[in-house]
C-alpha cells in the first residue's frame, strides 16, 4: 500500500514523467519513466527497479532513440 514518505497520503496515481541526468558533464533525456505520484502533494517515486534499469540504460552502451539540440543559458541574477 502507498504512503507519501513527505506528507503521509495514502493516495497515489501512476503518471509516466520526463527527466533529465547529468553524468561525467553529459546530459541524458529519458521519456516515459512511469512514476508513483502523490496526489495530495505531488511526490515523484521511482521503483526501485525503474531506477535500476534506467541506471543500466545509462551506463552502458544502448543507443538513444534520438538526439536533440538545446539551448544553454546560464542564470545571473540582477543587481538590486
């Protein structure tokens, strides 16, 4: 059974969310991980297995799907 691990609800939906990871300066985009969502409070939860299999993904030498090109900014706050 579900327990939001932050605000304790026992209600909970699956949603499938897009994240990316940065290894060793390198970004990676991964579509489609299918995520425990709290609905009280909105907490992402990956399985363990999930992150496992991500992990494995990453780290070795599968193919991506395709490649896209991003812009980069860097933040600088204004002086007040």
């Amino acid at each position: 059974m579900f327990k939001c691990h932050v605000c304790d609800s026992t209600e909970s939906m699956t949603e499938y969310r897009t994240e990316i990871f940065q290894i060793e300066g390198n970004f990676y985009l991964v579509e489609n991980i299918p995520a425990t969502i709290c609905t009280n409070c909105g907490e992402e939860i990956f399985s363990r297995e999930t992150t496992e299999n991500i992990r494995e993904m990453l780290h070795s030498k599968a193919q991506p799907i395709r490649s896209i090109s991003v812009d980069v900014f860097a933040y600088h706050p204004k002086a007040s």
